[in-house]
C-alpha cells in the first residue's frame, strides 16, 4: 500500500493532469480542424499544396502530443527520488 502523497507530488500530479487535458484538447482541435479544412478544400476547390499544408500541421499537433504523453508517461512511471 502507498503511503500518503507529498506536497511536491500532488503539485506535479496536477501539473500532468492539467498536460493530459491540454493535449487531449489539442488532438481534438486538430482532428476537427483537419477534417474542416480538408472539407472545405473539397468544396471550394483550393490548390493540393494547401491541403498538404494542413496535413503537415495535423501532424506537427500530433507529433507534439505524442512527445507531452510519453513525457508526462515517463514522469508517472519513474522511481520516485527518495
């Protein structure tokens, strides 16, 4: 059984959490931005280079949300320092 967490601990167990949120927020803007954009390219008939544009920007969010999830993973996962 783990004993009672210390003040540093919750402070950085809320820091993670505020992350998780704020990348979950970014995955779900980026999904839904992608998907706009790559409709309303469709409608208007917009350049291809726009729409590789967007994609690389959706993966720029997602390879950044993947860096802050394993970060915050790695945090959660190590040894405390004791």
């Amino acid at each position: 059984m783990r004993a009672r967490m210390t003040e540093p601990e919750r402070d950085q167990t809320a820091k993670d959490s505020a992350q998780a949120r704020l990348v979950a927020v970014v995955i779900a803007v980026t999904m839904l931005g992608w998907l706009g954009f790559q409709w309303v390219g469709g409608q208007y008939d917009l350049p291809p280079k726009y729409a590789f544009l967007a994609d690389l920007a959706a993966i720029a969010a997602m390879i950044w949300s993947l860096v802050v999830t394993w970060r915050i993973w790695r945090r959660r996962n190590a040894p405390s320092q004791r």
